[in-house]
C-alpha cells in the first residue's frame, strides 16, 4: 500500500505547487456521470462516497447536485490539494477524508457509493464487498467505471507484454484489470448489473504497442465489434452497477 500511495502522491504533487491546478475541473456532459445519475436517481440532500477521488473532479460534480460528498482517496496530497480549493471556493459540502477502501465502513453509513477506475486497484478483494455492503444503506447504490479483464487474450498480453521491451505500463505496479470472478464477490452482496458503453479491444492495440498510432482505423474496427452482443463484454471498459 505504501508503494501504491507514493505512485498517486507523485502524481499529485505538480496540482499542489500550483494553486490554479489543485483540482479537476469536471465536465458536465460526461457520459459517465450521467449514467451514474440515472443509476443513483435525485441527489440532493443524500450522502455520496466518492471512493478514490483523485484529483477531485466527480466530487465537485456531485457536489454541484447537492449531495453531501466524502472524498476518499489513499493519496493525502490529493486530499489535500481539494481542502485547499474547497476553503478557496466556500464548497461546504465536500468533506475530503484520507482512508483506503477496505476501511470504507468505519463512515457513517452513506446513500450512494461511486467509483472511476478505482475496484481493480483494491486488494484483496474478496473481502472488499462486505465491506461496501456494510458502509451502503439499505436501498442504498454504487456505481462504478471500471476497466474489465474479460478478454484472456487481453490479459496476456497485460501479463506477458505491457511493461516490458518498448511497451510501456500505465498506473501502479500493483493494479491488474478487474476480473469477472471480482465482480462475481460483488454478488454475493449485491444485485449486480455490468453494462459495455462502448467497445474498446483494438484500441488498446494502438494504445500500447503503438503509442497511439492507427488509432482511428483501430477505433472503426471496434465500431464494427460492437455490433454483436456476444464481442461486447470483452471491451476493456465496463460500468459495474450495485443496488
């Protein structure tokens, strides 16, 4: 964990020496949010954890809808970097907090639960959903943007390529994409729905082992992809739905 936190505080700490970039400003029209929204229903006056809140823009989102956000996230500079701009711009319905997701429960218990990129980054795992089913009140939702580790030949080539030769390795050295037997511990606790917005597979093709070239012929092939339903759970982004 404490090779994990210095990764994320690296990241961080340029937004902290500069008081114009302590955050991130959120866009409105993010299709993540708005599905997130549909998924919680009205916001207002409810409490919403925002579990690995990074440089702070889903909370600032959130918070613009009238919940009353707690910011979690292991990294104490970007903790700190959004209490500083929350006391700049009077925001008195965010309370950042420092604390890892496994000691999610010991907040009063909250209405909703989100996440962006956050679930494969938890270990272990397996006791992660009890956990959530505990800090979440009856009734109460989580959602989640994840990447997915459906595809196994994706993940050998995570395994077996990324990070060596010229191809390079995004995020820490501990996260792994999350995997469909993880989202199965969630079901154990919660009903659980995934649902693919949008096929990504040969993208990642041109993401990693071509910095991005051919990006557009590789987009229009997993257009193609998306087509058929049975191809769609293998893309690398999913959101994970709980109620």
């Amino acid at each position: 964990m404490q090779q994990a936190t210095e990764f994320w505080d690296g990241l961080f700490r340029a937004r902290s020496e500069d008081n114009s970039r302590l955050v991130e400003m959120p866009d409105l029209d993010c299709p993540v949010y708005q599905r997130a929204v549909e998924h919680f229903g009205p916001l207002r006056g409810k409490t919403l954890v925002d579990l690995g809140c990074g440089a702070g823009a889903s909370s600032l989102f959130f918070a613009s809808l009238g919940a009353n956000v707690i910011s979690v996230d292991l990294s104490p500079l970007a903790i700190e970097n959004l209490k500083r701009y929350c006391a700049q711009q009077q925001i008195d319905n965010i309370r950042p907090v420092v604390l890892a997701a496994q000691n999610l429960a010991t907040l009063p218990p909250v209405d909703c639960v989100f996440g962006s990129m956050i679930l494969h980054h938890i270990e272990p795992f397996d006791q992660f959903g009890a956990v959530l089913r505990e800090t979440i009140k009856p009734g109460g939702r989580a959602f989640f943007w994840e990447n997915n580790g459906a595809s196994d030949t994706m993940m050998w080539f995570r395994d077996n390529v990324i990070g060596k030769f010229w191809v390079p390795k995004y995020g820490d050295v501990d996260e792994s994409p999350l995997a469909p037997r993880e989202v199965d511990e969630l079901r154990k606790h919660f009903r659980v729905t995934t649902e693919f917005p949008e096929m990504i597979f040969i993208q990642m093709a041109s993401t990693y082992l071509l910095r991005g070239r051919l990006h557009g012929p590789a987009k229009a092939v997993d257009q193609v992809l998306s087509r058929f339903p049975a191809l769609r759970k293998y893309s690398y982004r999913q959101y994970v739905c709980l109620s």
